[in-house]
C-alpha cells in the first residue's frame, strides 16, 4: 500500500489528505498490511470481526496487534466523524461522510448508524486500498513484460 492510493480514498471520504510522512497514513498503511498479511490467521481475523466469537479462541500476539491497529483506525473514523458532525453544511456537503451523516439524520431506518458509517468506511480503506495497490503492481509487471504494449501506450 502506498500513501497516495490512501489519500484518494481518504479524500473522498472524508476530504482530507495525508503528508507522506504523516503517522496516521502510515498507521493506516500498517493495518492494511496486516489484514492482508500473514500475521494472524484469517479465522482470527473473522473471530476479531464479530464480537461475541472474540472469547472462543486463544489469542495471538500477532492477534493482538491486528486488533489493536483495527482498534485506531475505527477511532481516527469516529474522529473524523464527529468533526463532520460539528461542522457539518447541509447546504454543501463535502463528502461521503456528510452526505451519510445527512442521511441518518433524515431516515428512521436503522440500517442508517454511525457504526455502519465506520464499517463502511473500513471496508472502502480494506477493498479500494488492497484492489488498487495489486491492480497498479500487476498494471507495472504486465507493461514490463510486454515491451510492445508499452510503446502503444506512449
């Protein structure tokens, strides 16, 4: 994963972009990794998702560092949330988050919550992140392998 990949989605997110060397980016960047990495295995991993399972099994220190870095991401999205609540224009939304925060404020569907917000939110960060950094990486191997679909790209 690369910073830029995560300040286009951050951006359209919530509006906001991230300095190369900025710490939440990078802690960001460390929880993609590791959800997508090897570090704890992917029943540990679904286990940490859904709350009541969390007790039946053992857990890992790769475990617990995957669910600490899940654990600050969800709490720089309910963050950024609540900045949006306290600045929010509906007359000008900015983004994603304001245009939800607009709509579960105007519906009684409890479909519509902030906890969906930040599940939502992580799982644009987990698939856009991931899709995008492989589909690049193949895009450059693909081009570098095939020198004559490269010069028609030029």
């Amino acid at each position: 994963m690369n910073i830029p990949i995560i300040n286009v989605l951050w951006r359209m997110v919530a509006s906001k972009r991230f300095e190369m060397d900025d710490a939440k980016a990078e802690q960001i960047m460390q929880a993609l990794t590791v959800t997508f990495g090897k570090p704890a295995s992917t029943f540990q991993k679904l286990l940490m998702l859904m709350p009541g399972a969390r007790k039946l099994v053992p857990k890992s220190e790769n475990f617990k560092r995957f669910k600490s870095l899940v654990e600050n991401l969800f709490s720089m999205f309910r963050q950024s949330i609540k900045e949006h609540k306290e600045t929010l224009d509906r007359t000008a939304p900015r983004d994603f988050i304001d245009y939800y925060i607009m709509e579960i404020e105007n519906t009684k569907d409890d479909d519509f919550s902030e906890d969906q917000l930040m599940g939502i939110i992580f799982d644009l960060f987990v698939a856009g992140a991931e899709t995008t950094s492989t589909t690049l990486k193949w895009a450059v191997l693909f081009l570098t392998l095939n020198p004559d679909v490269q010069q028609k790209c030029r």
